[in-house]
C-alpha cells in the first residue's frame, strides 16, 4: 500500500518508514465525509488521468482543464 491521501481519508496508514511493519487500519472511527472525500478525490484523478490520455498535448488553459474535469466528474454522479 502507499501512504496516499485517500489511503490516510480511510483510516488506512502505513506503520514504520515506507511501511515496513505494515499498515494500521482506523477504518472503524473514520466519519462518512472522509469516505465520500476520498472516493471523490480517486474519481476526479481518474478523469484527470482519461483525459490527459485522451489529448497528450494539452493546450486549454489548466483552470479551464480543471474545470471541464470536475463538471465531467460530477456529471458522471
């Protein structure tokens, strides 16, 4: 597992340096908003990540790309 922003949203954190002893899960005290943060955030990277795929060359101005991305993200709700 890595030590990413979503993983640490759901409770879920690496124990030791680069997690060699493991991984601890608080899963069981995480309130409903850090859940929903973090499926948010793993979906508007997966729209970031289809999208830069989709157009290599990226010539829209970035707040017009980050834009287009989250209506596309929540659109897709």
């Amino acid at each position: 597992m890595s030590d990413k922003l979503t993983d640490r949203l759901r409770g879920k954190y690496e124990v030791g340096p680069g997690g060699m002893y493991g991984t601890r899960s608080f899963a069981d005290f995480i309130p409903p908003i850090s859940i929903e943060a973090a499926d948010r955030i793993e979906e508007l990277e997966h729209a970031l990540s289809q999208r830069q795929s989709a157009d290599e060359t990226v010539s829209e101005d970035p707040l017009n790309l980050i834009k287009n991305i989250c209506a596309d993200a929540i659109g897709a709700l």
